[in-house]
C-alpha cells in the first residue's frame, strides 16, 4: 500500500495506467505467456490502438483494464486507483456484439443503464433512445437482436456501451466481424462520437490501415510472449478517411515495422 | 385457418380408418370397439359425473406434484451448473435418477407412505424433478460466457448475472426442460394411479385400471384418448405461447 502512494503524482492524473504487468495462461499445452513486463500510460481523452498478430496478448491487456481479469505481477491503475474489478466507468465493446437475445433493442441499450443508480426510469429511457439516435437506430428500438443485421448489432453495442457514460471505451476488435463498406461508416461514427464525448478509447485490432484511421497512437505488439515493440504517433487532422494517402503512408510503416518484428518468430 | 383444416382432416381420416376397422370385423369388437361405443362410454361416463371427477381428481395431483417438481428442479440445476462439488455429488445423482422409470418408484412410495395422496405426490415430483433439473443444468452450461463479461462490464454483480443474465439466457433450454418435465409427470402419475389404489380420489388411471379388470376396451381407449386430449391442450395453453414469444425473440423459427 505504501508503495502505491510512493508513486508520482503525475501517474494519477493519467487515465490508464499499465504498469509492468505480466500475465500467463495454462492450457493443455502447458503455460502461454500473454503478457510480459507490458507498460503503458493512456492519457485523458487519448485515443489509442493496440496492432498485432493475434494471439499477442492485446484482447489480454484489454481484459485487465476492464478488470475481467487480474494480473499475475504488475499493477493496473485508472486515475491512479488500481482495478481489481469491473466497473461502470470503463466500458467494453467485444468482437461479437453480445447483445442480449431475450431483450429487444431498447432493452439492451437500457440494461446497462438499469444498473447505474440515480436516474428515474423515464430518465433511463430518453437516455437509450438519444443514444439510440446517436448511432442511426432510433426507428429499430423494439426491435429483436436477431432481425438485426452485424453492423447494425455493433451500433446497437456501441449504443450499449456509451449510454451509461462511461470514461474508457475498450474496444476488442469490434469491427472485425464486419464488411468493409459498413467498418468504414462506423470509422466515421466512432471518430463523431469520440470527438464529441472526448472518452478514452483503448482500440484493439490486427487491422494496421484501421489503427492509424482511428488512434492518436498506435502501438505494436509482438506475440509469445507479449510485448509493446513500437510506438508509432499518428499526426493526422480528423476525422480521417481509412482510404486516404496518408493513412496508407502511415499503414505502409507500421506494417513494415510490424514484418520486421515478425520474422525472427516465423525463422525460428 | 389451412393449418386448423389440415388438423381437422387428419384426425378425421383417422377416425375413419379405425371405423373401417372396427367394421371389417378383422379382431373381436371386445379387442377393438367401434369409435361409437367408445362414444357412448365418454357420453355415459360425463353424464354419471364420473369422468369429470376423475379428471379433476387426476389434475390436482398433477398440477400439485408437477409445480413441486419444477419448484425443486430449477434451482437444483442452476447449482449443479455452477458449483463443481454439486454437480459431482448432486449432479451425478439427478442423472443417476433421471434414467430410472417412475414407475419404479412406486413401491417405494407404498412403503413409506401406504396407499396415501403422498405417495401420489411423492411418485409424481420424482418423475418431474430430475428431468427438470438436468434441462436446466444444461440450459445454464450453454449460455455463452461473453453474456455474464458484458453485463458484469456494465456494472452487474452476482445477483444481477444470475437472475437478469443467465436465467434469461437459458430460457430456452428450461422451457424444453418444463415440458419434458409435464410430460413425466403425466406418466407418473399414470403409473401411480394404475397400480396404487387409494380412495381418496379416483383418477384416471383408476379409470383405466377398471377398465382393464372389467375387460371394457371402451372405457380403457376412451380414457386413453382422454389422456392425450388433456396433454395436447395443456401444451396449447400452457407452453406454446411461451415458446412463441422465444422463437420471436431468438429467432428460431421464421
């Protein structure tokens, strides 16, 4: 504990905070290494992307600061305080959209709202149906999940996610799972919303063109074990456009770096 | 409206095809009646108030034994999914049980409790309850982990997980698991009635019991018949608009 109130001050005015943190997995197989000795500061407001190969830990990482998971060493702080659990303020957004199938729509953009004390019911519904027109489904609220399409099950996440005005978005692969005219509009959404609301964003992906449309940094995991090999700036004016020149510059470096970090893996 | 026709046509043949039978002569009318006879027995039976009172006798009992057994079963299964020492000692034995013929319990249920409503009742949760709880174990197994992440994301703590999250999430499997459940019921209560005799009631198995002894196959197809229209209808009433409502939400049917 004394330890903890050692630190400098300026790691509490962070946001996020991954400190040295190393966690490992047993399977069958043995133990896998997903995390080692990672750190990490996330600003206030920051957006920022997590690129590797999959495997490499970053959907790892992202369960430790959602608080889904607890680190083997290290530490995991949100505004200096550490994670030992989930919790309303940072919000997760998963590959697949989970979205609850026995609730329409509206129900499951309320469900996370239901759970946050202080607001009446009334209050709680306009809150859904705003954030509902926020991402275009406001004519989808009674709606079943399963008459939805796999872009529109991930607004209807998105949706789930920010109604509650959480202060960290973490974003596992969202759009993965998407067609790419569809990915391209949410990019769009996304950045809107994010510019809007000014939340920190944790973006997870091996989608290297998607990282720099999207964060103000990009960092570089290596697999086995797990590791932040690069860090890449992204200078861009927004919103940005995933097809434009400079976004292809950028992608063009980082996937070369990324190679590059590769290869010793794919020699031995 | 073509699928109520459809029905209506079906049965109709079928009734039909068992005159034709009876007609040809082809076994003894004292093995297979005439569709009119049987008629006249149902007629005959309501008339007399012996029919209705063997069906409400015969329904209490299932009704009670029935909502005991779910009332047992559910959460029986819930924990056997969730805790690894209940599912290796409870669990083993809900489906050690589950296998066991109800009817076997009957003996039993004598011993211990004579020629009583409880040994109904007894014979009746114990046909129900395994199933029930099996359904549900395996309803809560199927719910996809990513489910309790999200709303546990969202702020929700044990409570919330369970009762809003993987209850919900495992409707469809207890569903399946009720029905299962009220269709043994059913036939352990049949068992029960056929071989205990009380005089606390007469039920329909009573019914069917004495047909046999009286060699009146009238009486025992009409009870027959009995039996499945009040399994038929209660499925009707009582589960199909629930399944409508899952098939809607989930989409599992067009």
């Amino acid at each position: 504990m004394s330890e903890r109130d050692a630190r400098p001050v300026e790691s509490a005015a962070m946001k996020l905070s991954v400190e040295r943190v190393s966690k490992a997995f047993r399977n069958d197989r043995g133990q896998v290494v997903a995390l080692e000795d990672v750190s990490l500061q996330v600003a206030e407001g920051e957006f920022v992307c997590l690129v590797g190969p999959s495997g490499c830990g970053k959907s790892t990482l992202l369960n430790l600061i959602a608080g889904l998971e607890r680190p083997d060493a290290g530490r995991v702080l949100a505004d200096g305080h550490a994670i030992t659990s989930p919790g309303r303020d940072r919000m997760v957004m998963f590959q697949e959209s989970a979205l609850f199938p026995w609730l329409d729509v509206l129900d499951n953009v309320l469900f996370g709202l239901s759970l946050k004390p202080g607001l009446s019911n009334a209050d709680r519904r306009e809150v859904a149906r705003a954030y509902l027109k926020l991402v275009g489904l406001e004519r989808f609220t009674l709606a079943n999940v399963h008459e939805l399409s796999g872009g529109m099950k991930q607004r209807v996440a998105l949706a789930r996610c920010l109604a509650p005005n959480p202060r960290v978005l973490l974003m596992d692969e969202p759009f993965a799972a998407l067609d790419a005219m569809t990915r391209e509009q949410l990019y769009g959404d996304i950045q809107t919303i994010w510019q809007a609301r000014k939340k920190t964003i944790l973006f997870v992906t091996h989608n290297v063109r998607e990282a720099v449309c999207l964060g103000d940094r990009v960092l570089l995991f290596s697999a086995s074990p797990g590791r932040i090999r690069e860090e890449f700036s992204i200078e861009l004016p927004r919103p940005r456009d995933i097809n434009s020149v400079d976004v292809a510059r950028y992608a063009t470096e980082i996937t070369r770096a990324l190679r590059a970090h590769l290869q010793p893996q794919a020699a031995s | 409206m073509k699928r109520a026709l459809a029905a209506l046509v079906f049965f109709v043949a079928l009734l039909a095809l068992w005159q034709i039978l009876a007609s040809a002569r082809i076994w003894s009318p004292v093995l297979l009646p005439a569709p009119a006879r049987v008629g006249e027995y149902l007629a005959g039976a309501v008339a007399d108030g012996s029919l209705p009172q063997a069906i409400v006798v015969t329904l209490r009992r299932l009704f009670l034994g029935y909502l005991l057994g779910v009332a047992l079963g559910l959460p029986l299964g819930l924990v056997t999914a969730r805790s690894k020492l209940c599912e290796d000692t409870l669990g083993i034995l809900a489906l050690g049980l589950q296998t066991l013929p109800s009817v076997c319990w009957v003996p039993l249920a004598l011993i211990w409790f004579g020629q009583t409503e409880s040994a109904m009742l007894f014979v009746v949760v114990m046909g129900t309850l395994w199933s029930v709880a099996i359904a549900t174990d395996n309803g809560v197994r199927t719910v996809p982990p990513i489910y309790a992440r999200a709303a546990q994301t969202m702020g929700a703590g044990r409570f919330t997980v369970w009762f809003r999250v993987i209850l919900p999430a495992s409707l469809p499997f207890i569903l399946s698991g009720v029905k299962q459940g009220w269709a043994f019921a059913w036939r352990s209560l049949m068992a029960a009635e056929i071989y205990v005799t009380i005089l606390t009631g007469f039920g329909l198995g009573h019914l069917l019991h004495y047909g046999r002894e009286l060699s009146a196959m009238d009486q025992v197809i009409a009870i027959m018949i009995v039996i499945t229209f009040i399994g038929v209808t209660v499925d009707k009433l009582l589960f199909f608009p629930w399944e409508r409502f899952l098939h809607r939400r989930w989409g599992t049917s067009k």
